[in-house]
C-alpha cells in the first residue's frame, strides 16, 4: 500500500506550515510597526514659558552632555538561542524522520544599560534649569501649514489650543494658534 502513486492509510498529513514562514517575516516587520507607530505618539517637550528656541537647544544639549558625563555607557552583548520546532516529514516509502526547523535564529543583542538613567538625569538637570516636561498632541495638517517658527521666536504661553509641530530637522516644538 505504501507504492501507491497517492499517499493511502498516512496518519501524517504532507502539509507545508506556514507559521515557519511567517517567523522569517516577522523579525522584519516589526521594527517597521514600530516606526508607523511612533509616528503616532504624542510628542513630550520641555516648556519654559518665554525662553527662544535656540536657548531650549542649548540647555538640552548641555544636559544631555553632563548626563552622559555622569552616566557613561554601559554596553552589554545579550545572546538570544534560537527557538526550533521538531517537525515530522514521512516519506513515501513510510519512514519518517523528525526535522528540526528554525523558527527565529540565534541573534547578539548590544543594550546600552545605561540609557534609561541617563534620560533620567536629563531630564532632572532641564527640571532644574526650570523647564517642565510637558505632553501635546500633534498639530493637524492645516494649523502646521500656517505655522512658521524661527529659532530666536520664544516659546508662547500654553493654552487649549497649544500643540506640537514638527521641523525640517525632526524635532518637535510647541506653538499655541490663534484662534
């Protein structure tokens, strides 16, 4: 019955599985959710009432080289085995032999274990330059067109109507429209 030119009487279905094929697109689509996603998020900013654009960037920079400074880089190399299935595959003949098959391969990881503490000490050395941290929605499409900042404008003051505009230069800064 095993000569047959169709399979007759097999208990293991000749099928392709699918999830191996997806664990192979995964690992790449994923870091592109991430990115559709944080396109999404509410930006945060530092806010100080008054002060130019040009004087935020500076005392963030200042900060942010004092917390690195303080709070060097702590670089450690992370091993991720990789993670198999065991896989029946029956030949015609009716042997069968178990295949190993990756799902995700072994990968190194490099984390800067610091960076969470760093941010830490950023942000306290802008809260003590008096600057809040502050959460804004994104500006809609029409009041970002109508928007024309310049660095040396100050910030205004926060209102309803204040949200978060992007620049040419990614960063984000906030403006309150009139109404």
């Amino acid at each position: 019955m095993t000569d047959a030119p169709r399979r007759v009487n097999s208990f293991v279905r000749p099928r392709r599985l699918m999830y191996p094929c997806l664990m192979k697109i995964a690992p790449r689509l994923f870091p592109l959710c991430l990115v559709v996603l944080a396109g999404c998020a509410t930006p945060e900013l530092f806010y100080r009432e008054g002060v130019t654009i040009d004087r935020l960037d500076r005392d963030l920079t200042a900060c942010r080289v004092s917390a690195l400074r303080d709070v060097p880089p702590a670089i450690e190399t992370r091993y991720t085995p990789p993670d198999t299935i065991l896989q029946p595959v029956c030949h015609p003949g009716g042997a069968c032999v178990w295949t190993r098959i990756v799902l995700r391969p072994s990968q190194y990881e490099r984390i800067d274990t610091n960076a969470a503490l760093r941010e830490d000490v950023t942000r306290l050395c802008m809260a003590d330059k008096g600057y809040a941290r502050i959460s804004l929605p994104s500006c809609s499409s029409d009041v970002a067109g109508r928007i024309t900042l310049r660095s040396d404008s100050p910030q205004p003051p926060l209102g309803p109507g204040s949200c978060a505009v992007r620049t040419e230069a990614g960063n984000w800064r906030m403006v309150t429209p009139a109404p």
